[in-house]
C-alpha cells in the first residue's frame, strides 16, 4: 500500500496532536511536501546534516525528530549556521522533515512514559496535568435516535474519560417545537406544534475535536435544525500534561536508585543533591528541561525527581525535600527515537523504518 507524509503526520497527530504543543514550539512539517510519498522513514532526536545524508545513503525521503531544526523564524538561507546548512540539504536532496515535539511530550503515551519504561516505572500519571483543554456538549435527540447518534458522536472522540470510552450522561424528556413556513421538518408537519420524547445528552470531548465533533452530530442527528450547547470546561485532562510520576517494585535505598537509573538509561555521569535517608519508591520525571515541575514534584510526594538542564542554584531549592537529579537532555531523550520508531511500524508495516545511527549531543564528557 502507498502511504503519504500526510498519512505519517495524520496518524502521529492522533496520538499526540498539534494543539498539545506549546506556544513557543514548532511541531510540523517543516520541510517537504505532505503529498509525496514515502520512501522511508528515519526516526531522530535531532535533525543534523548528517542524519539528512544518513536518510539519504538508506532511500528515506522523511525524517521524523523530536525536536525542530526550525524552532524560530528564519530570516535567511545562506548557510551560515547548522540549522540553514541542514535546512538547505534537505531541500535540495528533496527530504522531509517532520517534528512532534512538546506535544509528544504532553501526551501519556509519551516520551515521559518512554523514560518511565525504561526505569521500569508502574501505575503512571501525568505529574502536572493541564487544564482547559476538554469540551462539554449538551445537545437533545429523539429517544428512537439517540444511540445511533451517540455512536457517531463516540467515534468522532466525545466521550473519553482516562481509560473509559462511551461515557455519557442522559435523562428523558419531552422537546417541543413547531415548524415554519420554511422548514422541512423530519417529525411532524409545518404549522403544527410537536412533542417529542428525547433525551438530553451530556458527553465531554477534547477542545481540539470540536469541529469533528459538531460535524458528527450534525451528520447523524435526524433533526434539520439540531440543538446544541458547548461548554469550556476548566477540569484538569488527566492523559495530558506535563511530566510523569510513578511507582517502582519495590522500595530502594538512593544511592542504588541512582545507580540503577544510571545503568537503565544508559548514563555515563549524572549530577544530583545530596542523597537522603530514605528509601526511594515514588518517582516523578520529565525529559528535558523540567525544573519548573519540582514543586509538584514535592507536592506530590515523589523521593526523587529526574530531570535535565538544572542550573546551579536550582539544585538548592530541593531544599532536601526531595533528591533531584539531572541525568542530561540529550540522555533523558534520546530514546524517544526507539519511541517514534515503535509508533510508526506498527502502523505502518510496509515502510523501512530505522533508528538514526548518528550520535547527535552536541555535548561530549572526559
């Protein structure tokens, strides 16, 4: 089967949409068209003129990374820095690039999950979970109609709640209405007032799917006019947010913590505040530069928190609440490749799909 880019982004952008990112983030294609088809896929943290040859040597016309190689505008295209030199390379041997960034890591299923995989993490939540990111919709359906209608409604999205779907609240009730000169009314006639039995139906739906949503309802509703309401609601999205906490099997001292995490990630050296006398069992993360998340670290009540890019006097405000350690933001990372690569093949068998091979931290230790 033909595959387009359009196809990857679509299918990417159902687990971690667009509208997930961060204001000042840049997640998209950013080079190439979504019509072309593809050839083959490399999975990266980063985007380099290496890894664009690399894509190149293997037959890829699409790279899919983490992090944009575009994350602020450009004024020019001469060459003079990594970005413009690896922007033009693309373009020229005529390679996609696409990046799913800070909404890969809002989502559960994320790069914070990858990380909490490999540490070997159980019953994981979001740390920080957003907020006015869910639709209410209220709308009122004939009795007769209105499973039909909540199935169309559930496949467009509505009605998810954490790990439940189909989730809905109803009551009974009598709608009435009468038709003017210029309806074509699918119940009753024109001049003629009508009850109907009906049910108010409740069901809540991420923002982002609202014109889906409205869409579906208006497809599958057998009314011509169909009532409706939306609300904006302010509760907290429990499957998206900002970093993760979780629990390991059993309770260790933190010195082995720390030895464990160095080996399970991979770690050729770490920096961390002052180990304390307790045991380590609850563990909050997140990849990347996370200290704004440290006080709900705290407040959560995780033993320690692992995070990336701590400046000096960040670390003091542990405060020995809690140890903090900075296990580097390419290391905490990096295997949100092996994370896209999974994503991908799964869906898509028949694409060649690879791991770049190229170490891409612009940071080396002696």
């Amino acid at each position: 089967m033909v595959y387009l880019i359009k196809d990857v982004i679509s299918h990417l952008e159902s687990i971690a949409p667009s509208a997930y990112q961060e204001s000042y983030d840049n997640a998209r294609l950013i080079v190439g068209s979504p019509e072309a088809q593809v050839t083959g896929i490399i999975c990266s943290l980063d985007v380099t003129e290496v890894v664009v040859e690399e894509a190149k040597t293997k037959g890829c016309n699409l790279i899919v990374a983490h992090h944009p190689i575009i994350f602020k505008g450009l004024k020019s295209l001469t060459g003079k820095n990594y970005v413009e030199r690896t922007v033009i390379k693309a373009i020229k041997d005529d390679i996609a690039i696409y990046a799913v960034h800070t909404n890969l890591d809002a989502v559960h299923q994320g790069v914070n999950q990858k990380i909490a995989q490999k540490i070997g993490l159980s019953d994981t939540k979001i740390l920080a979970p957003k907020k006015g990111l869910l639709t209410k919709l209220t709308t009122f359906i004939p009795r007769d109609n209105s499973e039909e209608v909540l199935q169309v409604l559930y496949q467009a999205g509505a009605g998810i709640i954490g790990n439940y779907s189909h989730c809905s609240f109803q009551t009974e009730g009598e709608g009435t209405f009468l038709p003017m000169e210029n309806a074509t009314p699918h119940i009753g006639s024109k001049g003629k007032e009508e009850r109907v039995a009906e049910k108010r139906v409740e069901l809540m739906f991420p923002a982002h799917l609202q014109s889906k949503v409205l869409q579906a309802l208006k497809s599958a509703h057998p009314y011509e006019e169909v009532a409706y309401y939306l609300h904006p609601l302010d509760n907290d999205h429990q499957e998206v947010g900002s970093g993760m906490i979780g629990q390991l099997p059993e309770a260790i001292p933190g010195m082995d913590f720390l030895q464990h995490l160095k080996k399970s990630m991979g770690l050729q050296v770490l920096k961390h505040t002052a180990v304390l006398d307790k045991k380590i069992s609850k563990v909050a993360l997140c990849g990347g530069a996370g200290i704004f998340l440290l006080g709900q670290a705290i407040q959560s009540g995780a033993d320690v928190f692992i995070t990336a890019d701590v400046k000096y006097h960040e670390f003091f405000d542990a405060d020995q609440q809690i140890l903090l350690a900075d296990i580097g933001h390419y290391e905490s990372e990096i295997y949100t490749k092996e994370l896209l690569k999974d994503l991908l093949s799964q869906k898509f068998s028949n694409i060649a799909t690879y791991l770049t091979n190229v170490v891409t931290n612009p940071i080396s230790y002696l």
